[in-house]
C-alpha cells in the first residue's frame, strides 16, 4: 500500500512538473500579470463603470452596501447638526411654541432613521420636515437627488453585471482535446464546439491564434509570438448556423506552422493553441467572446471525434454529448510532408517523364560492299 502511495505520489510531482503554462485557461480566463506598471492605480477610477462592472460580486456587494450605508450615515449627521443648530433636541428643552426644522429628531439614531426614509422614500409620516428653516429644506432636496444617482448607478452596475455576455459565454463548450487526422483527403487540425442553448449566436466567426516563442533571424526572442490559423466550417466560416455541435478544422498545409510537426514530435514542441469565436447574443444583441486554449498535450495525432448526431425514431435530432469530447483512432499519416509526398508519388506514377540525362546518337550507316 506504502509503494503504490508513493508511486501515485511521485507520479503526481512528475506531471506538475510537466504541466506547462497557459495563456488561457481551459475556461478562458486570461493567465497574465501586470508589474511595474507606471500609471497610478487611480485612473482606473477615470473609468469608473467598467472598474465596477469587472469586480467580483462579493467586492461589488460590499461596495453596493458600504453606498447605501455610508450616505444614510452621512446626512444623518447633517440632520443631527441642522437639530442642534437650531436647538431642536430635547436638552436644549425648547418651548411649546418653538417649530423644529425637522419634527420627531430627538437624537442621532432618530437622524439617522429620518434620512433612511429620505432617501429610500419610505414616508412613515411621524417624521418630517417643517418650513421653518431653509437649510432643511436645502438638504432635503440635495439628499433625494443624491439618493436617485446612487440608486441608478448601483441598481444599473448589478443588472449590467447580471446580463453581461461574459455569462452567454458559459453555454458554449469546446471539446477537451484537439485531434489531427485526414479529412477530405487532407490531413487536418479538428476541434468541436457545441451550442448549449437553443438560442442561437448571430453572426459567429471563428479562428485562431497560435502563441510560441520564436527567434527572429535578428538573434531576438519574441515570447508569445502569435501566429493566425484560420478555421473552416463545413456550413461556412462566417454566419454559422450554431444549433448543434459543429467541427472545425485547420488544413494543415504548407502555410500552416503545424505542417512541420509530426506525431513523434508533437509533444516536445512549445505552443498554445487558443481559439476564438466571436458571435451576438440573439436575446441582447450584446457582442460576446468565448475562448479556450490547447497545449501539445491535448493534441491528440491519429484520432478523430465519436459521432454525436443521431435521428430518433420519432424523426426528432438527438445531440448525444456524452460522446462530445470523445476521440476514436483512425489511421492517420504521421507528418503534413509525408502525406503530400505520398500524393505527389501516387501522381507521378501516372505520368511519363523525359530522362534528362539520356542522349540519342544517331549511327549513320555505310556500306561495305565493293564492286
């Protein structure tokens, strides 16, 4: 039991240790770190809606509450100070005749519960203001305008949040891996998508971008170097009709970076793969992105996808996704150069060619009889 613990263990450790950095998250988050940025952090607060808007939920809560809290809390006070200049609490003991500004104020909470009831215009009616003093009047009408933007900006930022299309995004799934294997007679980089909803994208594009490092013939090293792969659809590459789960794929040709990898040579090769589709969200017309990202060893040579369609007896599609993400071995060349060597051969078979290096001499014929 110790030994297969510890070999279980040592196994784990050793697949840490492989396990390459990303880019982009299986999931689409972005792995990047900003240091020594000069610009202060304060002019993130120039553009105070998306700030807000790209905060988590329990730092947006806690600003939504610390809002409402801290302005109760403010002009309580300043409803506390209007009563005690004006001498309108209970031990200053004013007479019978003497008109408050603000009627019911006898001390900081009952400040503080008047302008709680300000501000959200709740109206109980047992507090309010008299027209005895212009400053009340003032702070009356400066705390509701104030009241009306901080409730549309909050309200506003927590609904934005709600329907961003960054969670439409989550209703589209990418396949665990990326297969290469010949398709239409050419061999192919294939990665399926699946639609989750019934809904559908409007107006979906997909492509790609591969990120390696490379050496320029300058002597520079450009990390992260990106690279467009372009990715076709059988329906069409621009427009899809994204109701059931499509296949794209990458012609790996001469124009392709992957045309000079091979199946033995895949894994040791440095890139990320991270793949795009851009589409409008059909209920709100908002743009949305989803992305996720394949290192070498989600590339998985000789495979092809599991079939996923099927059609009912009851003549309904069925959309099996059990088998979404599942591959089937096929036999597949094991290079790009392989393969368009293999098909160049095959044509010369079928054609005649001069030989260069043969020369034709011609004898000239001489007769040797004598008469």
């Amino acid at each position: 039991m110790f030994n297969y613990l510890r070999k279980r263990f040592t196994s784990h450790i050793r697949e840490r240790s492989r396990r390459r950095a990303r880019l982009v998250s299986k999931d689409g988050r972005c792995n990047i770190e900003f240091g020594n940025v000069e610009q202060s952090r304060f002019v993130f607060l120039i553009d105070i809606w998306t700030t807000i808007l790209d905060l988590r939920w329990r730092y947006k809560m806690t600003i939504f509450i610390s809002a409402f809290l801290g302005s109760w809390f403010l002009f309580g006070l300043l409803w506390y100070v209007v009563a005690y200049i004006h001498k309108d609490l209970p031990e200053f003991n004013p007479s019978i005749n003497h008109t408050p500004c603000v009627e019911n104020i006898n001390g900081l909470t009952s400040a503080f519960l008047f302008s709680l009831e300000t501000q959200v215009t709740i109206g109980y009616g047992f507090r309010c203001v008299t027209e005895q003093c212009a400053t009340a009047i003032f702070l009356l009408i400066f705390q509701s305008i104030l009241g009306v933007i901080i409730n549309s900006f909050m309200c506003g930022a927590i609904l934005a949040k709600i329907s961003r299309s960054k969670n439409r995004a989550k209703t589209i799934t990418f396949s665990k891996n990326a297969v290469i294997s010949k398709r239409g007679g050419k061999l192919c980089l294939l990665i399926r998508v699946a639609n989750l909803r019934k809904s559908l994208l409007i107006g979906s594009h997909i492509y790609g971008k591969l990120l390696k490092t490379t050496i320029t013939p300058e002597g520079e090293t450009i990390i992260l170097d990106q690279v467009n792969i372009e990715f076709i659809v059988d329906a069409g590459n621009e427009n899809l009709f994204f109701i059931s789960p499509l296949t794209i794929y990458h012609i790996i040709d001469k124009n392709s970076p992957f045309f000079h990898m091979a199946a033995e040579t895949i894994l040791q090769q440095d890139f990320e793969l991270v793949v795009f589709l851009d589409g409008t969200v059909e209920a709100t017309s908002a743009t949305c992105q989803v992305r996720t990202s394949y290192i070498p060893e989600e590339v998985l040579w000789g495979y092809r996808f599991a079939p996923i369609v099927s059609k009912t007896k009851e003549g309904k599609y069925r959309v099996d996704f059990q088998n979404f993400s599942k591959t089937v071995a096929v036999e597949t060349p094991h290079c790009a150069f392989c393969l368009y060597n293999e098909k160049e051969a095959k044509a010369k078979e079928k054609k005649g060619y001069d030989n260069p290096g043969f020369v034709l001499s011609e004898v000239s014929e001489t007769s040797d009889t004598k008469m």
